[in-house]
C-alpha cells in the first residue's frame, strides 16, 4: 500500500470513531430527557412535594437546554467545538451526580438543569463533522448524528424503565453520570482539535440574555399554560414578555456588528425555511411520543387501551428507536444522490404515512409498534436533511450557531406539540369507574394532527429553494463546497 492511500485508510479510520463518539454523544443527550419519564408518578412520594413541584424537575430540563442549545453553539465557534464538547460533558456528569444524592426537589430541579447543559452537544457535534469528516461521507454522518436525538430517545425508555422497576432509582443517575464521563473520554481522545472558525469575535451577552428571557418565557407559556389555564395572568404575562424580549432581543441582533445569531443569515429563504420546517417535524415527531405510549398503558377496561406495563410499553416502542439508527445512513446516501431537500420531503411524507398505520392499526400492539417504525424512520430522514440543508448555506464561522438554532426549532415543535397534544388529550375524555380519563377519539385526534403537521411540513419543504451561491467567505454552493472540504481532507 502506498503512503497516500495509508494516509487516507488512517484519514477514514480516525474519522469513524469522531462520528461513533458524536452519536454516542448525541444518543446520551436524549436519554437524559427521556431518563425521569418512568419515574414521573413516583416522583411526589420520592422528593416528598407535590405532583406539581415534581413537574420541574421534567420542565426545567426544557427550558434549560432551549437556553443553552443556541449559545454553546457560538461559543463552538469562537472557542472550539472540541472544547466546547468537553465543557457540556461536566454539567452534564456533575448534575447526574447531583440528582443521584437528591432526597428533596430542590437538588433535583438544580441536577436537571445541569443535564440540561449537556443538550448542547447535539448541535456541536453536528458542526464538527463539517470539519473532521471526509467529504463522501459527510451526509451519512450528518444524518446519524443527527438522528441520535430520537434513537436516544427510543432506546432510553424502555432502558429507564426497567432500571426503575428492578432497582433503585439513584442507579439510573448514577448510570447517567457515568456515560457522561465516557463522552468525555472518547472526545478527548478520538475528536480532533480544530480550530474555532470565529475565533478573535466577541460572544453577544446581552443577545444571550435576551434570547434566554424571550424563550424561557415562551417556553413556560406553551407547557404551563394548560396547568395554568390559557388565560390566567401568569400565561398570558409571560407571553406578552415573550414576544417583548423577543422583539428587542431582534432589534439588538440586526444592530450589533457580531451577533449570538445572525438573523441576515437566518432569513436566507434556504435557511428559514428549513427552520420553519423543523418546527412541524418536531410536533410530528412528540405526538407519537405522547399518544402511543399511553395507548399501550391504558387499561384494557376503556376497550381501546391495550393494558401494557412501562417496560412492555417500552419494550414494543423499541424497534421504533432502532428504526432511526438503520435509515440514517440510507438518508445520508439518498441526501448525495438527490439533494437535503428531496429527502426531507421524503421523511415527512413517510411520517404522515406511518400516523395514517397507527390510525388503521390502532387497537393492537404490533399495528402500533409498525406504525411507530414507520413514523420514526420518518424523522430520522427529515432529521438527518436538516442540517445538511442549514450547513450548506451559513458561512463556515457560524456553523455551531446555526445548527444549534435549528436545534432549538426542533424543540420549540416538540414543546409546541406537546401542549397542543396534551390540551387535545385533557378535553377529549370519557368516564371510567367514575374518572375522566382519554378517550379513544381524543387519542385518535392527535394521531390525526401528527399526520397533519406531517404534511404541512412536506408544504412547507416545497418552498425550499435550491442551493445557490451564499456570498459568505466560502461562497460555495453544497456541491463545490463538499469539494473544498475534501481537498481540505
């Protein structure tokens, strides 16, 4: 073998295990959302409050990471995405800790916003690989990567819930600050350092602190608003402030020279629209999440419900989550042959698809197991084109920012769906044994409604316009700029 073709078998070798420890990364993230979902009934009588108390320790996690998710990204780009990578792995070890020693809700509320953090290294890792893998396999990576979000969140479940059914609940902390230290290690020693492609700007800290105002308001509008009533003060305070700080927070964006996020390069249609995308694939992606699970938990007694315990709910939900890892890389090939666009167009059709399964497979556990496989290779297509759509359009210093804004789009969806779904599920109700519980049209509804977000999205994909010239200091289209980045390799 020649030198060169060793320089490159050694090029590809190294730059397998930067992808491996960023979905890994990335897979970690989600199951720390997705950790407490077993324990939420137990919750009260653990931390000895009240049910609404308890509600923090899952809400806070949000609000936390929509915060954090945008501003680690600049700082990837001024700083560098390795480091930064690194310093989301210690909040993220150090609140797992945290939790763990809890025995009151204070220190839990304060250990899940320290995970919250870690949310951050999501839209890092995505940006890196712009920089750390070959050009022919930069879409693939993308998508895997990208798709760890919702593999985490699908394996996690079922994972969480067994831990909490066999053995104590610490052990699931514990386990969590243990795969937080192994991120750690892995991206010390397989990511390579490359230099931060902002680096001498200055970080916007009045931008984010007015992001952080504007999205924590809104954030506790849309999932409070429904315990608080729609129209209580507090609701609708926090939206006025919302809108306000958001308002201004724009203003100070458009007038600094260097910007936390540059909103000329967010209202590039390729971009915006993208974004705007992101949001109904996020409500498409929760409303399976929030429907099927309960689905398979409800009582046999409704005539709809199919009697399921946790870790049997979670059992058939798994293949779901297996599903997003196996078509990531067939999303990566088909992004190479036809274009981000064409095969987030095809993610969202195949979402819409798997919710018209879920409404005709309804009353069995393998026609929702089906479904939810359908629905989640779905996203992982539609997750996996995102970025790759984003990237090929922002100049290379803002790659972590701009990523970590989709990422925030993609949880503002989620956040939207779930209050949507929620309220949809409280009013639709029928009585059993003298309790108001779901019933199976308010289910049905919102499977309905993941279906419709779905093809709103597909709508919405339509107006993406194709890749141009950008401007930036690439000043590629996605072809020529794939091109630089593999002689870059």
């Amino acid at each position: 073998m020649d030198q060169s073709a060793m320089s490159a078998s050694h090029s590809t070798d190294r730059s397998n295990g930067v992808v491996a420890t960023l979905a890994f990364a990335g897979t970690t993230a989600a199951i720390m959302q997705t950790l407490v979902t077993p324990l939420l009934p137990q919750l009260p009588q653990i931390l000895d409050t009240t049910p609404s108390n308890s509600a923090w320790v899952v809400t806070v996690t949000l609000l936390v990471a929509a915060v954090c998710v945008p501003v680690t990204g600049r700082l990837g780009d001024l700083l560098g995405k390795r480091r930064m990578l690194l310093a989301c792995a210690v909040p993220l070890a150090v609140g797992s800790i945290v939790c763990a020693l809890s025995s009151s809700v204070v220190p839990m509320i304060l250990g899940r916003g320290l995970q919250g953090v870690g949310m951050g290294m999501v839209p890092l890792g995505i940006a890196l690989l712009r920089d750390a893998v070959p050009a022919h396999k930069l879409s693939s990576s993308i998508a895997l990567v990208s798709a760890s979000m919702g593999i985490g969140g699908g394996i996690g479940l079922p994972l969480a819930a067994a831990v909490a059914e066999y053995a104590n609940w610490r052990v699931l902390f514990w386990g969590s600050a243990v795969l937080a230290v192994a991120i750690a290690a892995l991206v010390w020693f397989l990511v390579p350092d490359v230099p931060p492609a902002a680096k001498g700007q200055r970080f916007d800290a009045p931008g984010a602190v007015g992001l952080g105002v504007g999205l924590v308001s809104g954030l506790l509008a849309v999932s409070k608003g429904a315990e608080w009533g729609w129209t209580s003060g507090t609701t609708l305070g926090l939206s006025a402030l919302a809108i306000v700080a958001l308002l201004a927070w724009g203003v100070w964006e458009l007038r600094t020279r260097e910007p936390l996020i540059d909103l000329r390069t967010t209202a590039r249609p390729r971009v915006l629209i993208t974004n705007v995308a992101s949001i109904f694939v996020g409500v498409g992606m929760y409303a399976s999440m929030l429907v099927i699970p309960q689905v398979l938990q409800f009582p046999e007694a409704t005539g709809f419900g199919l009697g399921q315990s946790m870790i049997a709910a979670g059992l058939w939900m798994l293949p779901g989550g297996f599903m997003m890892m196996l078509v990531s890389p067939l999303g990566g090939k088909l992004t190479d042959a036809r274009g981000p666009k064409f095969t987030l167009m095809c993610g969202v059709v195949v979402i819409a698809i798997g919710y018209g399964l879920s409404l005709a497979l309804f009353g069995t556990a393998w026609g929702l197991m089906l479904a939810l496989m359908v629905i989640n290779s779905g996203v992982g297509l539609a997750y996996g084109a995102m970025p790759a759509l984003i990237m090929g359009s922002v100049p290379r210093s803002e790659t972590a920012a701009a990523n970590g804004f989709n990422t925030l789009m993609r949880s503002l969806g989620t956040s939207i769906g779930a209050a949507v779904i929620g309220t949809v599920l409280a009013q639709m109700t029928m009585s059993l044994g003298g309790v108001d519980v779901t019933a199976e049209s308010g289910f049905r509804t919102g499977l309905a409604i993941g279906a419709g977000v779905a093809l709103a999205a597909l709508v919405i994909a339509t107006f993406i316009p194709a890749a141009r010239a950008t401007g930036d200091e690439d000043g590629k289209d996605e072809r020529a700029s794939r091109d630089e980045e593999a002689v870059h390799a």
